[in-house]
C-alpha cells in the first residue's frame, strides 16, 4: 500500500478517534441546516479524481456539522438507538477492510464459523431453544419478515401448499394477530410478504399496552385457517411486556405459530433480575431482535431466531443455482438463513462483545441501563409540571409537560435546542407526551442529572405553574 494509499485510512482513524473522544462535549444535535449541508456535499458530479483524503476529511466536518451522535452519544435519548462498544467499532472496521461477503462457507470459512459461533452464544445468553436456527439481518424488519416467511411456509405446508413455488394466490389465508399497539415493523413485514396489513386482527391491550390473554383466547375462537400471533416484548413507548409464556400458551392451543418481537425488550432476558419479565418466552416459534440496541454493536445487525430449522431454511433459500456449492456437513451457509444474499460480516461484531462481555458482562449493561432510567423518572416526578405516564419496566419513560400538547411539544423543542441532550415526542393514549428511550453503554449517572437539569430549566420557561 502506497503512502497516498493510506492517507484517507490514516486520516479516518484519527477523525474517529477524535470523534469517540469528544462525545461528552459536542452538541447532542446538528448545528448545520440542509442547505448549509448540501454546500459541503453537493455541487457538480467531479469531471475528475478527487483526493481521497480531502474527501475524507470533508465527510469529518460535514458530520461534525450536521451529524447526531445518536449511536455513541451518552445523552442522546431519543429513538432506541443504542450505542457502539470500542470492541465492536473495531471489529466492523475490520469488516470493512476484509471486505469478505458473508454468504458462504467457501466464501469466508472464519466469518462462517464465527457466525456460527455468535448465534449459539446467543441462544445460550437469551435462554432459546438450542435447536433453533439464527440468522443475522440488517435489523428487525428483516427478522420479522424471515421469521413469518418461515411460519407461512410451516403453516401452509402443512395444509398441502407449497407457497414458496405456487405463491400466495389460491391459498389458505394466513390470520395475523398481534396486539394494538404492536410496532410498524410487523406491518412492513405483513406486507413484503403479501399478508397485507390491513387483514392484521389487532386484540386489544391493557393501560400499559399488553396483550390481553382473554382478548387473544377471544379472537382466536373466532378464526379458521392457519394463524400467526406476534408478542410483543418491550413496548416502543412504554417498554411494557405482554404476558408472552401465556400468549404461546393459548395460541399453541389453537395451533397458532408464535412470533416475538423483543427488538430491544428481549435482551432482558440476558439478566437474571430481568428473566421474570419474559417467562415462558423460550416457548414461542420465532424471536426477531435487534443487536444494534441494547447490545451497543454498529448499524446496521438483526438477529432471527427460529425453532424449526428446516422451515427456515426452505423459506430462505429452497434450492441453489448450479455455481453455488452445497456445504459440507459442519460449513455453515448464511444465505440459508438470511433474505439477502451479498452480504457484509455483521455478526463479528456481536461475537466481538459477546466474547468481551460474556454472561454476566451483557447483564449488567442491561440491569444498568434499566437503574438509569429509573433514575430518570424519579428525578423527574419531582418536578412540578411534569407528569409521568408509564411504570418503568425496561428502558422506556414517558412524561408529559403542563396541560396541553402544545406545551409538552414546546418544551421538548426547548430541550432538543439546548444541545445538551435530546428527546423526541411520540403520542400514548391520543396525548402528546416525550419519550426516554436508554440503552447506551456510555449514560452515566451524571448525564441522567445534567439532563434532568436541562428538562427542569425547559418546563420551568414553558409552564407558567411550575414557577410557583
């Protein structure tokens, strides 16, 4: 590798560097707008080459300018994000710089094994069936969508339809039944699929937004046909758990295959404080989850887990093209378990923190994310014109400012200005209310109080009742 040929590297890592160092200091926000963006980015097309390292370090500024440290960011509290671990950084650069596609075993026997390796790991940390097979997408859309393909393929199949060749037209319809607030990836995934989501019996949910088993028992008394019922572990909002063991309990009963979205609620069960809050959960058909929340890994990690293989794998794959080689017995083919076929090594990653943390070091970033939080709400109900609207479970607190949405929206814009930390607004039960979502490796105590700092400052310029 020539000199220039390692500029650009070089000049990365120390951009990357600088920026991981400067996290706790920079504004939580952009401090460039989308025209003053599209200046640095954009302009004619070059006629010519370009020096590498001033692209470079033009993508360094422009970020540093119009970037949100949503991932690394230890007072970034807005969507579920998560954070990246300096082990798992330095894995995906070495992804990067491999550039191995990580579809077949003969493609890359190291990634495959490791792959392998990774997703045993994470049957074993969640408490999954050990049969299951896993594959690791791009995130939980694209879990939700294998998992179901797999439960359609089992479903029909067993009513004579090959859907993977004769398609869905002509055949048994497929009933999805899901909870009401269940999140909009089960939807994306409905229709992929050619579900529709439209058809999607919503049962209704308790004052924390569960699944009511009585209302499920109801609705699946009331179907024909195959079913597919998604649990929800982890509300988005709420971070609430639907009583899952007796939500595969009862659809069991009826024959129904159970799909668990635990995008980032799953991880609970890594922790033996936690555990309880998703008894039963080894019982269900498949599991979507999302290693680039709570276990802080790089965007852009999935995981699907399914406990029968081979519907799996046929949903998946089926057959192979003449120039692809059937692996041997123990070489692992990731194509078999994943929509996409080139695809980057993603799961290094999670092997690099599941081998660094290990057990007890992935339960105790989930137990302390969730004390964190918990801190959050305590310090914030002590603030007059602040009311808080969930129970913390999880990760997840909701509060609402003064009396009106108009307020809690103004005070979240207020928030969001600072540049100290940042929130975003989402609506529970038809009213407008700001959203702590907490699962970086980074939030320390101090950044919960620095924040609620900045919160107490915002509700008291914009609810006149909280200066009394």
């Amino acid at each position: 590798m020539t000199t220039a040929d390692r500029a650009p590297l070089d000049l990365a890592y120390q951009q990357a560097t600088e920026y991981l160092d400067g996290l706790a200091r920079r504004p939580v926000g952009a401090t460039a707008n989308a025209e003053q963006l599209l200046k640095m980015f954009g302009g004619p097309l070059p006629g010519g080459p370009t020096d590498a390292a001033d692209t470079i370090a033009l993508l360094g500024r422009a970020v540093a300018e119009g970037g949100i440290p949503t991932a690394s960011g230890p007072r970034y509290f807005g969507y579920v994000t998560g954070g990246t671990l300096p082990v798992a950084i330095a894995a995906d650069w070495l992804v990067a710089a491999w550039d191995q596609t990580a579809s077949l075993y003969n493609l890359s026997p190291a990634i495959a094994v490791a792959e392998h390796v990774a997703g045993q790991w994470v049957l074993e940390l969640l408490g999954l069936p050990r049969h299951a097979s896993v594959g690791f997408p791009t995130g939980c859309t694209m879990a939700h969508l294998t998992s179901l393909a797999a439960a359609r393929h089992q479903l029909l199949g067993a009513m004579g339809w090959d859907v993977e060749r004769d398609g869905l037209p002509g055949a048994p319809r497929v009933h999805l039944v899901a909870g009401a607030q269940h999140h909009m990836t089960i939807d994306l995934a409905a229709r992929y699929l050619g579900f529709g989501s439209g058809g999607i019996h919503n049962v209704p949910v308790d004052e924390r937004g569960r699944m009511r088993p009585d209302a499920l028992a109801d609705t699946l008394a009331g179907l024909e046909g195959p079913v597919i019922v998604c649990a929800q572990v982890g509300d988005v909002n709420s971070g609430a758990v639907d009583p899952v063991g007796e939500i595969c309990d009862i659809a069991h009963r009826h024959g129904a295959w159970v799909h668990v979205d635990g995008a980032f609620g799953l991880w609970a069960a890594a922790s033996p404080r936690l555990r309880p809050l998703v008894d039963g959960v080894e019982k269900a058909d498949s599991w979507a989850l999302d290693a680039h929340k709570w276990l802080n890994v790089p965007y852009d990690c999935g995981i699907v887990v399914v406990a029968h293989p081979e519907a799996h794998r046929t949903a998946m794959l089926g057959g192979r093209a003449g120039y692809l080689p059937a692996g041997a017995v123990g070489e692992r083919d990731a194509i078999e378990w994943v929509p996409d076929f080139s695809r980057r090594a993603r799961s290094l990653p999670v092997w690099a923190v599941l081998r660094s943390l290990g057990r007890d070091g992935v339960a105790e970033l989930v137990e302390r994310c969730c004390d964190l939080t918990a801190r959050f709400a305590e310090r914030l109900s002590g603030i007059p014109g602040v009311e808080l609207l969930n129970e913390v479970v999880l990760n997840q607190v909701m509060v609402r400012f003064g009396d009106d949405d108009a307020t809690t929206r103004r005070v979240i814009g207020l928030i969001q200005d600072s540049g100290v930390c940042w929130f975003g607004g989402t609506v529970w039960q038809g009213r407008a209310a700001m959203r702590v979502s907490l699962v970086n490796w980074r939030t320390t105590e101090h950044d919960v109080d620095r924040s609620v700092e900045v919160i107490r400052e915002a509700v008291l310029k914009a609810v006149p009742t909280a200066r009394t």
